[in-house]
C-alpha cells in the first residue's frame, strides 16, 4: 500500500497526462465512445481515479489529434474516425511501411529476423484455427519487430501512431479467415525479402500489404460502419 502510493507521488502531471490521454484515445478508436458523444471531465476523472486537470490536459491533446472537438461553453465531444481516414491512413502506411520494410533490409539484427520467424509460424497456427485475438496480437508484434528493425525513431513513432488508430478495423479484418491467411502469407513474402536483403522487394511487398489490407475491408464492407462519422 505505501509503496504505491510513493509511486503515485512521483508522477508528474505529464506522465499522468500520458497515461489518461492513452486510455481515452483507446476507448475512442475501440468504439467505446460513438462519434458526437460528450467526454465529461468530472465523470472521467472519477472513472480513472484522477482529478479533473490531467483530463482536461488529455481531451486537449485528443483535440491536436482530430479526435475530440473541443466546443467553449459547451464542452468536449468525440470525433469518430471515418471512412476517409482509413483511406488515408492506409495511403499513407502504404508509403511509410515500403519505407521502413526497405531500411531493415539493413538494419535489422539477427535476432529480430529470429523472432519475425517465429512470429510468422505461430501466426500461421492461429491463422488456420481462425483464433483471431491471437492473430492479432501476433500481427501487431509482426509490425512491432519491423518498426524497431528501420532503426528510425521517427519513423518508428509514425508509424506505431498510425498503428494504433486503426486497431478496431485491423482486428475486425484479421477476423476475416482468408485475409487473416493472407495477412501471414504477405508477412512471410516481405521477410523473405528483408532476409535476402533485397530492399526494393522489400519496400514493394510492404506497400502491397497495406493495399491489400485496405481493399479486403472495402470488399468486405467493413468501413461501411464507419460512413458518416464526423460528417
């Protein structure tokens, strides 16, 4: 118990900032939060056990992010990701994957290629047994190697925030038995290519996958469910 709560008071407001900013954000982009629904700061802070400042502090960031609209007097409301948003997040991964896929071509260690192996035949279980928590877990560890094996910060950052903000539609893709199959057999192709060290092949197939991706969930109609949000 005092262990505890020395730990609690160290943390400075930022570092609690962080912790209540990624806690909204993932309840924004999982669903628990439609679009236009107000965030009220009393009823969150007591939720998370916080006061109301870090709140605030986190809907304003939310706010630089596109996912809350803050309106004065009135109070902050959620702004849903919408079709168009996956569009050009999947564009956007499209050119930033081919990119880092084509720099671990260089950078990456032996045992990240390792672990991108093994990653890839456990994944190849779960994708056949169709346990899509699993598959997904395993495909954000899949793209967690790769981002670390571009050896860019940068990039790195980018690309994990890309990441998170479609999780609700790449869970609910990798749902899909055939392209969870696909997914495996694509992640395979572009470590294949990274192994070989071929980094124009690698760039290419990585960039194949986020297109592959994207056209899956339009083919499916999975973004129909997300038509009109903050429109």
């Amino acid at each position: 118990m005092g262990q505890g709560k020395g730990k609690e008071e160290i943390t400075d407001r930022y570092s609690l900032r962080g912790m209540v900013f990624h806690r909204l954000r993932d309840d924004i982009l999982s669903g628990k939060y439609k679009d236009g629904e107000e965030l009220k700061e009393i009823a969150l802070g007591e939720e998370l056990g916080v006061s109301r400042t870090p709140v605030r502090e986190a809907l304003r960031q939310l706010e630089l992010e596109g996912l809350v609209s803050i309106v004065p007097n009135r109070g902050a409301y959620v702004t849903a990701i919408t079709g168009k948003d996956i569009a050009d997040i999947y564009a956007i991964r499209g050119l930033l994957e081919g990119l880092c896929a084509g720099w671990a071509v260089e950078n990456i260690r032996p045992e990240e290629l390792e672990a991108m192996e093994e990653n890839i035949y456990i994944s190849g279980f779960h994708a056949k047994k169709q346990h899509a928590k699993q598959l997904t877990e395993l495909d954000d560890d899949f793209h967690d190697i790769l981002y670390r094996a571009c050896r860019s910060k940068m990039l790195e950052h980018v690309l994990r925030e890309f990441h998170e903000y479609v999780k609700r539609i790449r869970r609910e893709n990798l749902s899909d038995s055939q392209r969870g199959m696909e997914a495996v057999q694509e992640h395979g192709r572009i470590m294949e290519a990274i192994r070989e060290k071929d980094a124009d092949r690698a760039q290419q197939l990585a960039a194949l996958h986020m297109k592959n991706a994207y056209a899956n969930m339009v083919q499916s109609g999975l973004l129909k469910a997300y038509e009109g949000n903050g429109e």
